[in-house]
C-alpha cells in the first residue's frame, strides 16, 4: 500500500478531530419568539431543547418562565431588552441598573445567561433618536454588569439587519452603509473593547425571493450548483449563506474591526406561505436548514474564516401565529405547539445523522480557497453514520479529491 501522503495525513486527523466534535453543538442556537396563543409552557420546551443539539437559546424580551425553566440545563441563554426601553436605559443607569437586578441577578448562574442584546435591528429603523441612543443604553448595561461582577461573563450586544451593509457583492467588497458613519464606528468600538459579538440577522431566502432563478434557488439552499466567484479574491462561493457572512466580515475589516466575533442571531426558511410567496415549502425549508447544520457541523467555517463554524441561531422554535404580515412571518417554526417536529432538520439526539435533504455543494474550481478543520471539545463522539457523513462533507468541502491528494492512497 502506497504511504500516506504528509497532506493526507494531517487532512485525516483534521478529520477525526472534527469527529469529536460533531456531537457539540454549541454553536447551534435557536429563536425562541413569542409572538403566539398556542405555545406549550416553557417547561415542556425546556425538556424539549434538552432532547436536541441545540445549545443556546434567544428570547427576545426577558420572560422569567422561560429563563427559570432553562436552569441547570446548561443552555446558554440570550436575553434582549425592548427598543421601548432604549431611552430609558441610554438617560438612566439606575433604570439600567435596575434593569439587569431584575431580569440577570434572580437568575444566573443557575439560568446559563450569556448575552443581552439592547434592541432589535435598530439602526435600519426610522427613528433617529433610537438610534443615537443605542450605544450610550448598551454602555450603561455594560456597566451595570460590571457593577454586579458580571463583566465578561455576560456580554453585551446588539443585532442588526443585513440592511446595515451598503454592499455585500462580492463579499470581498463588503463595506457598511456611509450613512451610519459614527453610529457605526461606536458600536463596533463597544464590541471590539467589551468582546462582544456584531450579531447579524443574514436571511438567504429573502435574497432568493428578489432572485427566484433555479440556480439561485440551489446557491441559497447550499445544494450542487456552479458557485459564484468572488473576482477580487478568485473564490468561488457555493452557496449564499458564505457569501452573506463574509460580506459582514469584509464590512468589519474594512473598518478594522476583523477581530470582532460575528454571530449569526437569526437565519431560517419559511416551510409555507401565501399563494404568491415564491420558494416557501416544506421541502425547501428543510433543504435550508438541514443543509445549514450540516454546514455548521463540518467546521470548515467560511472561505474568509476558516477552520471554525460562527454561532448561529436558527428562526425558529415554533411559529408565531399572532405576527403580521405574510403567511411565511407565521411559518418559520421548526417545532409544531405539540413539540412534534415540522420537519426532520437533523436535530435531534436520537437520530444524529445529516438530514437526506443535505445534499453537499459541487466542487469548487482549483482557484477556489480551500481550509482544513481545527477545533477541540469534550463532546461524546458521534454515531458511526454521523462520522461518515461528516467524512465526506468535510473532504467534499475541502476538495481534496478533486485536487489530487488522495492520489495513489488506495492503490
């Protein structure tokens, strides 16, 4: 049998490093909303989380049931604070203060409290004074934390639209909208001082209804398709959701923020909608979202951050069926009120293994950045079927079939 090729080798314990991780999943959050009449109580949901992947856990208020019912099960959990509650917290510290002696200290450490976002998309709304307000409110929770010996151990943030970039093609070129200058800059300061994560709301689907080609269709749902190359960096990206992140990561190195840790707050695919609402199916929901995970699990992160999956939230738990709007803003939930699945993502402990729908994305042209997997867990390891099918996403991710160094292995 011919030697093992140095490349191998070192490609193949990358390999079995990401083996033991596939069972961590910590980088694997969902939204919980409750916008809705018809939900179970936060008991049952805690029960029901405890029974997936699923690591983290975003509310978008504060609810107490729901953080006392996640106590002792080791869910990390982000709390939010109203826009409402924006002016209030950015003109007073007590009322900050106040704010975090209710809503953090009757909790934590039991309830495993990691972030509190201040507002939701607030610099692509309409109000100038929300804005402004922003940074001085998410300051002083930043010091009401420290005042409770709780900084660095609960970070503070806030999350943004995608709206933020003024361009996001090629990814290479992404760079925010001018028109949030120094709102901007004093964030990503705040962020970058406190090591708090730029939170990001990336919806691929949304780009695909603005773009409803069959080719765009299979780049957003990460199945085979011809890529799209970046002309600056001569990466063929292969699916949206890459292409979308890193776009966020050239905005923020463009600023010098590269070192700020991106986080994906909200990402998912409606399984339904109205008549006239283009790619929202069962079927492409769950291609979206099994395929992400499967994503997320390969480690092999994106072509500018390698080697790392970014923590990202899934939208949603359950469907929030009081929201406005179209019928998809009611049909994101991947877990019916009855705490059956929707659809089979991949999620959950008792079947480990990558959902059908994971179809892995054609190879890239030689041209195309290819990384290796680094990363390190005490996580059980995986089941045999998992290990496999992480086996070949990651080679498959990587190309190295494609590129030869598996030449003369099996010969």
């Amino acid at each position: 049998m011919a030697m093992l090729p140095c490349t191998a080798a070192f490609l193949l314990l990358s390999f079995l490093q990401t083996v033991k991780i596939a069972d961590s999943q910590s980088f694997i959050g969902i939204n919980y909303g409750q916008v809705a009449d018809n939900l179970p109580p936060p008991s049952a949901t805690a029960k029901l989380l405890q029974s997936t992947s699923i690591q983290k856990v975003r509310i978008y208020g504060s609810d107490p049931a729901i953080i006392k019912a996640l106590a002792n099960t080791g869910i990390g959990i982000v709390i939010g604070t109203a826009n409402g509650d924006i002016p209030g917290l950015a003109s007073d510290p007590g009322f900050a203060k106040s704010w975090i002696s209710t809503n953090v200290l009757p909790f934590y450490p039991a309830s495993n409290i990691i972030l509190v976002t201040v507002g939701n998309e607030v610099l692509t709304s309409t109000d100038q004074n929300l804005k402004n307000k922003l940074l001085p409110a998410m300051q002083n929770v930043q010091k009401a934390l420290k005042d409770a010996s709780l900084e660095g151990k609960i970070k503070v943030s806030t999350v943004h639209a995608m709206k933020v970039l003024g361009q996001s093609e090629p990814p290479s070129s992404g760079s925010f909208d001018p028109s949030y200058g120094d709102l901007m800059k004093g964030l990503l300061e705040f962020n970058s001082a406190n090591g708090s994560p730029f939170a990001i709301n990336p919806y691929p689907y949304f780009a695909y209804t603005s773009d409803t080609r069959p080719e765009t269709l299979a780049f957003c749902l990460f199945q085979p398709n011809a890529g799209r190359m970046d002309g600056n960096t001569k990466i063929n990206y292969m699916n949206m959701f890459d292409a979308q992140v890193d776009a966020v990561y050239s905005a923020l190195n463009s600023m010098g923020f590269k070192n700020v840790e991106i986080v994906v707050a909200e990402t998912g695919w409606p399984y339904k909608g109205d008549d006239n609402e283009v790619g929202a199916s069962i079927e492409n929901a769950k291609a979206y979202n099994g395929n992400l995970i499967a994503h997320l699990r390969s480690m092999v992160g994106t072509p500018l951050m390698p080697g790392k999956s970014v923590d990202t939230y899934l939208f949603a738990l359950y469907d929030e069926d009081l929201k406005p709007g179209p019928g998809s803003e009611r049909s994101f939930g991947l877990f019916k009120p009855d705490l059956t699945m929707v659809y089979d993502a991949g999620l959950s402990k008792s079947n480990q293994t990558q959902p059908p729908a994971a179809a892995p994305p054609a190879p890239a042209p030689p041209a195309a950045t290819t990384t290796t997997s680094t990363t390190a867990s005490t996580a059980s390891t995986a089941s045999s079927s998992q290990r496999w099918s992480v086996f070949w996403w990651f080679f498959l991710e990587l190309g190295v079939f494609r590129n030869g160094i598996f030449r003369g292995l099996f010969n």
